[in-house]
C-alpha cells in the first residue's frame, strides 16, 4: 500500500476532507497531518511539517491545500528536496509531475473544485517523471541548494 501525506489549514480543511476518502478508496495509506477540523490555523506550521516529512524521504509524496495555495507553495519549497507544485488544472499537476518531478502537489480551494482536485491528484500520482533533459535542470536544482548551504 502506498503512503501519501496530506495536510491543509482550515481554508483548504473541507477539500483535504474529500481528497482523503477519495485517496483511501483507492488503495493509499493516508497520513493526514492536520487539521483535525475547520476551526482557524495558521498554514504555515502545517504546510513545514509535512514537507519537513517529504525532505527526509524522497521516495514519499504529499498533498498541501490551502485557500489560494500560494503560502503552503512558499513554505513548502524553502524545504531541500521538495519540489511543491502549485497547480489549478490537470494539464499544470501532468507537467509538474513530466518536467519537475514534483514531490508535493499543492491545491487552492477556491480555484478547484472536489470533481476537478480528485481528478488532478489522480493525474499527479499516475504521471511518471520523464528524465532526460527535464533530469538535467532538476540537478541543477540541487546544485543551487548545496550552494544556498554554504552562504
């Protein structure tokens, strides 16, 4: 059984909410980070604890919501080894997943819907990384993150 993390604040808690069951039905081991209801957070703490997790494991994905997206997308890749992916269509979550290798996938609740986010987070899990010259530029990623280290 496949794990996947999942973790929100509480403007993205009611679509983590779906994306959890839709992710259970099919098959996945769910570790749900938070929150546990739709009462006010910050997403910050959220958003640094799963990609805490995701910066340890290469081999684990996650999925971050929060209303717009933007600040789990800003939290989330200050993390070495995360590639999180703000995207709002399948096409973006199939490109993050071909070009970028994305590790995190994450959502806005007020730009997509349950229907669309549960056909994107299938996409995003069912799309393989291309390599070739995408690999190249994705060194190059790390290769600025070992520099980032030294200053």
């Amino acid at each position: 059984m496949k794990e996947i993390l999942i973790a929100s604040d509480h403007g993205g808690f009611n679509l983590k909410e779906e994306i959890r069951l839709f992710l259970q039905r099919k098959g996945f081991k769910v570790r749900d980070l938070g929150p546990y209801n739709n009462g006010r957070c910050d997403y910050p703490e959220y958003a640094a604890s799963l990609s805490k997790e995701i910066s340890r494991s290469p081999l684990k994905r996650g999925i971050l919501i929060c209303k717009s997206g933007i600040g789990n997308s800003i939290v989330a890749n200050r993390f070495p080894g995360v590639r999180a992916a703000l995207c709002h269509n399948l096409k973006s979550a199939r490109l993050s997943r071909e070009h970028n290798d994305s590790n995190i996938l994450v959502l806005g609740s007020i730009f997509v819907k349950p229907l669309l986010a549960k056909k994107m987070v299938y996409t995003w899990l069912n799309t393989d990384f291309l390599g070739g010259r995408h690999k190249k530029r994705l060194d190059q990623i790390k290769n600025i993150e070992k520099k980032l280290k030294e200053i």
